[in-house]
C-alpha cells in the first residue's frame, strides 16, 4: 500500500482535499494517508499528526507573532516525513510555508504534488522559479493559470474546482428559507465574515455597523450569519456585541450554501467565499481588511486590479469591492440596498458567465496524474 502525506486545514483547502482524494479512489489507487489536516478529512480517513490552526494565520504580523509555533508545526512535520517516507506529499494552499515543506520533501526523494499554488500571476510571480525545482506536479483551479507554468517547464493540469459539483446541488432559495425556519416575508441579507480568527477579529465591529445602518433603511431585514465552523461563535458574538449589532440575527455555522441559498443579498469577506456567493448566483458586496503593515507590504506587490475571484475571472468589477480604509460602513451599507433592486439582478447576469470559466481537465487526465504522483 502506498502513503500519501496531505496538509490541508481550512475549509477550502479540506474541500480540495476530499476532491483529490475521491479521484484518487476512482484511479483505483488504494492508499494510507496522513497529514496536517482539519476534521473533514480527518472523517474522510486521514491520520492528523499534528494541529494545523496556525496556518490560519493570514497576515504578515500574525505569521511573525505565531513564528514559534510554525517552526514547531514544519519540524514534527519533517520528523513524520523523514521516518514515515511516503511517497507523495500533497500541499494545498499555504504557499510561504508549503514550499518549504516542498523543499524538504524533495530532498528526501519524496514527489510532490502542490495543489493550488501560489498566487503568481497577481504578485511575486519569482515564485515560479523556487516551483519548478521543488514541485513535481501543479493542480490548479484555474484555466489562465495553465500557460504560466508551461512556459516554465511545470507540469500541470486544472482540477475542477469542488465549488461547481458543490453549489449545483445546493437547496433553491424556498427550501432553503425552510431549512432555517425563515418563514415570514422580507428581505435577507447574508454576511460572510471569513473563516479566519483574524478575519472575524478585523471585520466583525465594521460588519456590525454596515447592518445597523442598512437596517435603518430597511426595517424589515432579517440577517443570516454563516460562520465556517461552530467554533468561531464566541468571538463573533463577542465582537458583534461590541459593535452594537442587531441582536436579532440568526448564527448558523457549518451551513454556508443553504445560508447563501436563502438569500438576496451578501456580504462577504474577500476570499474563497466570494467564489462561493457567485455560483450561488447571489448579488454581493466584497469586503476586507488587512493589518496595516501586511497591507502596505501587499499593495506595492500585487498586479492584479482586482481581489475577488469573480472579478478576476470576469475581468470587471461585478461585484463592488471595499478594501481596507474603503470599508466604511455608510457606503457599504448603501451599495448594499441597491442590489436589492435591479442593480442585484445585473450583477447575477453577468455572473452567469462564470462556471463555463472553471472547468477542470478530463477525469481521466486528473486520475492518470494521481497514478503516477501518488502509486
């Protein structure tokens, strides 16, 4: 039986994970795994050898003031690979650690399967060249990411992302409204603050100001907050009654899609998410705030116009984007109230356009990969 080793702790990550490891069953591949992971692939059969939260850590400062707990994190993880030898590691996201881990792994004469790599084609795009000495294979989500790595000589091919198989089957907006005892009229806005401590502790009192000022326009509203996971709830509900939120809005964690399918309107936090609202098909606003220093660092780096994935891959503003010191609550709560109207059902046409933009490569292609990365 071959081993595969896998670090993947976030949502999105673990949901790349369930995808790479199912495809890996289709290839017939029969497999012991282990790895730094979250509790869905935990489920799903992986050995956690250690806890993976630091890696939660989004922000420059947050990664200097965590640098301890990293260090400790990447040797128990080089201690496993040196004395358990699999024979591939998979690496999903997390790119400033996983490339080190990369190195490491390729030393050892393990292959190296890197799933989701680093942003390159929005900044640092150096990175290519540290990539194509310790990464065996990229996976990536998506289609204009492919000639970047062909041209330097990386094999790769595009994974279908699992948001597309995700979102397809999620409950219509009736049903949706049912499952979470929605069932007077109104309207309802979901917010997505991130599933990140750090994002919940920077977004929440702006989050809580945005809503009360909506609400004051639209006394009606009923507010929907979708938080990643149960564990997040004491600090949202800490931070939110510290903003004076509205203390009638209903928590529901673990359950973004049906959050996302019950309402008109969202508010998101940049990241994986605003993909998620998008295939959803649900008018949104995009928001985010970065530690001062991180976002200093960021915005003399980054080439893209753009943050959200949507965006990016619509090349246009489709959905409005408030970032940093743009975040001010009066404004984001008026271009809020218009997508409430016919300014909502213009962003969804648009929209529209996005799922013929994310397919991944023929099955069979992804499964031969796995075959010969991870057998």
């Amino acid at each position: 039986m071959s081993k595969a080793f896998i670090l993947a702790v976030e949502r999105s990550g673990e949901n790349l994970g369930l995808e790479i490891m199912a495809n890996a069953a289709q290839a017939g591949l029969n497999l012991q795994w282990s790895g730094v992971v979250g509790s869905r692939l935990q489920a799903a059969g992986v050995e956690n050898i250690a806890d993976g939260e630091v890696l939660a850590m989004i922000d420059l400062v947050a990664v200097l003031r965590h640098y301890g707990s990293l260090r400790r994190l990447y040797a128990r993880i080089l201690h496993h690979l040196r004395t358990e030898r699999p024979d591939c590691v998979v690496l999903i996201d997390h790119p400033a650690f996983n490339l080190r881990v990369a190195k490491a792994a390729k030393q050892l004469g393990i292959r190296v399967l890197y799933v989701v790599g680093p942003q390159i084609w929005a900044w640092r795009s150096q990175r290519i060249h540290q990539i194509k000495l310790v990464v065996d294979h990229m996976l990536v989500l998506f289609p204009f990411e492919v000639p970047i790595y062909e041209q330097a000589g990386v094999p790769v091919h595009v994974l279908a992302h699992p948001l597309l198989a995700q979102t397809v089957v999620a409950p219509d907006q009736k049903r949706a409204r049912a499952a979470l005892e929605l069932t007077a009229d109104g309207p309802v806005l979901a917010l997505l603050p991130g599933s990140r401590r750090g994002e919940l502790e920077r977004l929440t009192l702006r989050y809580a100001e945005t809503v009360r000022r909506l609400r004051e326009q639209m006394p009606d509203l009923r507010i929907l907050v979708a938080l990643a996971r149960e564990e997040l709830r004491p600090l949202w509900e800490r931070r939110w009654k510290q903003g004076a939120g509205p203390d009638d809005v209903q928590v529901v964690p673990a359950q973004t899609q049906t959050v996302l399918a019950a309402a008109d309107v969202v508010l998101v936090a940049s990241g994986t998410a605003t993909l998620e609202t998008a295939l959803m098909e649900r008018p949104a606003v995009v928001v985010y705030v970065l530690n001062v220093l991180t976002f200093a660092f960021a915005r003399r780096l980054v080439k893209t116009p753009f943050v959200a994935m949507p965006n990016i891959l619509l090349k246009e503003f489709v959905y409005p984007e408030f970032l940093q010191d743009a975040f001010v609550p009066a404004q984001v709560a008026g271009a809020l109230a218009v997508l409430f109207g016919p300014a909502g059902s213009m962003q969804v046409a648009k929209l529209q356009k996005l799922r013929g933009l994310l397919e991944g490569s023929p099955p069979e292609q992804l499964q031969r990969v796995l075959r010969e990365m991870l057998a």
